[in-house]
C-alpha cells in the first residue's frame, strides 16, 4: 500500500474532502450522484448487451452522466455512454474480481476486490489502477460513498465493515458479524449494514463509535439498504421477500410489504429515486417492482429478457433506473 500511496501524492489525485463542497444525497444507495425523479414512470425498458459479459454486476452513475459495471468473473471495469450507446472496458490486476464500486466526484472508479482483499482505484481518464489491501484481507463486497468522499465497504464473509479516507489511503476495520453485505449511510452519517445471515441490520456511528443492531425478524436475511428523499430507509428482505422501512431516528422498522406475487421472491436490488419511489426486484424473477409509498401500492414492470438476475440498481441524475443483469449479460433501463 506504501507505494500506491506515493504514486497517489505525486499523481496529485488524492480527494481532498475538507476542501470540497458537501454533497446533498436525497436518495438511492449513496453511490455520490443524486438522484433524479421522472414525473411519471412510462415503464419503457432498453437493454444492451456488454462486451463482456462475465457475471457483470452492480452498476454505478458518474457525474457525467455514464454508468459504469463491475465485471466480476471477466476481471473489468466497464463503461457505458448513454449518448452514443458505445462500451469501453478495462483490465484489472490479476485476481481482483471486481464487486461493487462507485464513481467519486472527481471522476475516479473505486471497486471492490472481492477476489485479492483490495479496494481499487481506477482512473478512466488515463486507465491507471491503484490498489489498497485491506488489513484483514478477505472478500470485500459492496462500497458506498458518504457525503465526505470517503468511502465504506463491507467484507462479506471475513466478517468486517471497512473505512478508507482516499486524501491518505488508511483503512480502519470494524467487526461485524453475519455475513455484512449491503451498506447505506443515513443523513446523521450512521453506516447501516445489512446482515444476511444475522437477520439484523448492524449500525456504526463513526461520530461517537457507538454501533448496535436492529432486528428484522427471524427468516428476512436483508440483503439491500437504500437511503430516501426524506431520510427514511428501505430494505430488501431476501429470506421473505417483503420490502421493509427504517426510521434510522428511532432505529425501528416501522413497516414492512409482502413483494407482488409476480415481483418475486428473494429481494436483492433496492433503491430509491428522487421523488420517494422505491424499486426493488426479485431476484428470481424478471421484474422490478415500483413501490409507492403513499398509496402502500405496488407496479410490476416485466422486463424483455429471461433470466436477467438484477443485484444491484441505481437511479440516475434523471430519474431514470438502471440495472444489471448478471445471468444475462444485458445492461437496462427503465423510464
């Protein structure tokens, strides 16, 4: 890690968040792109298929407007351009099947690497890649970013929630137990994470390093936390399939939703656009279900691919949600 460190003082590309402007996120998975709201959902679907498609997974919007995949077993990074529909793609280091990742506001791709206990840093602009080892090794899983630039993450089965500052590269660790996998940060800067086999979201406040759990109930294994407009958070319970709310000021789930029998079973992807909507999939069905809070009612949107295995969506600066399908190969779009 010494020397991507001082490749990174020279390159001159640390994140100096004590310097940059707060980042508002009103909603979604604290991916740094706030989420838009399209004024009505046409329900219209685009897909295309990636150059490489080897379990691609979890995309992620950059500011400019592209999105970009993680593409575990084929070892890329992959970047889409809505405007010309055109793909561009990068090699990572050996072993590093890439899993989750995140544009920051410069620009940079950080991913990470689930195969060689790394956090990666990709630089699109010059398809340099930096690495840092997390200290514990092990499987790192899902990354968020949080409103200071840097970054969380968890590490599935080597039983950690991880925090690295880009400015010095320096990762701290926190235990955590029952297999942590989806993250979100609420607007106090709580990290939530869900526990997949705990049956519990697991909490850390970095403010006062207090942590503690919530229970979900027994059989939920809540797989995704989404943040929303008004600071609530949604999440996918994969054992049951029901779609749930937390009041992160109380630290209670206030409700939750059996997901439409043709919505699926196995909640995964969750996320929320900028008017409060929540989309979430089954991911053993090839669908995504629009979730309206007000009205406590549910749209099923059918997708034209068969098999398509949705883990990870996002909404875009437009409001428009995209996803990935890992069995398929096909990157979409609904509007």
């Amino acid at each position: 890690m010494t020397s991507s460190l001082q490749r990174l003082a020279h390159a001159g590309l640390a994140v100096a968040a004590a310097l940059a402007p707060a980042v508002t996120l009103a909603g979604g998975s604290n991916y740094g792109v706030t989420p838009g709201a399209l004024p009505a959902v046409s329900g219209k679907v685009s897909e295309w298929p990636v150059p490489t498609p080897k379990f691609a997974r979890d995309p992620a919007p950059g500011r400019d407007g592209a999105i970009y995949i993680a593409v575990m077993q084929g070892n890329r990074i992959a970047r889409f351009d809505p405007a010309t529909q055109r793909f561009v793609e990068w090699e990572l280091p050996p072993g590093a099947k890439p899993h989750g990742l995140v544009v920051d506001r410069e620009g940079l791709v950080w991913y990470t690497g689930n195969g060689n206990g790394t956090i990666g840093r990709l630089d699109p602009k010059t398809g340099k890649v930096s690495e840092f080892k997390v200290p514990g090794g092990g499987d790192p899983h899902t990354i968020v970013l949080g409103d200071d630039g840097s970054l969380w993450f968890t590490v599935q089965h080597g039983q950690r929630v991880g925090h690295l500052t880009p400015a010095t590269g320096r990762i701290v660790e926190y235990p955590m137990s029952d297999n942590p996998y989806g993250l979100a940060i609420d607007r106090q800067g709580v990290v939530w994470v869900c526990r997949l086999a705990g049956d519990a979201l697991g909490w850390i406040d970095p403010k006062t390093g207090q942590r503690g759990e919530v229970a979900t109930g027994s059989g939920s294994r809540p797989r995704r936390i989404a943040l929303a407009p008004d600071g609530s958070l949604w999440v996918a319970y994969y054992g049951n399939g029901r779609l749930a709310r937390l009041d992160p000021a109380t630290r209670q789930i206030t409700h939750s939703w059996p997901l439409p029998a043709n919505g699926g079973k196995g909640a995964y992807a969750v996320t929320v656009d900028g008017a409060g909507r929540v989309w979430v999939n089954g991911i053993d069905t090839d669908t995504v279900s629009l979730f309206d809070p007000q009205r406590e009612t549910f749209r099923v949107i059918a997708l034209p691919s068969s098999g398509v295995g949705i883990r990870k969506a996002i909404i875009d600066a437009d409001g428009r949600y995209w996803y990935m399908g890992s069995h398929s190969g096909r990157l979409g779009r609904i509007e």
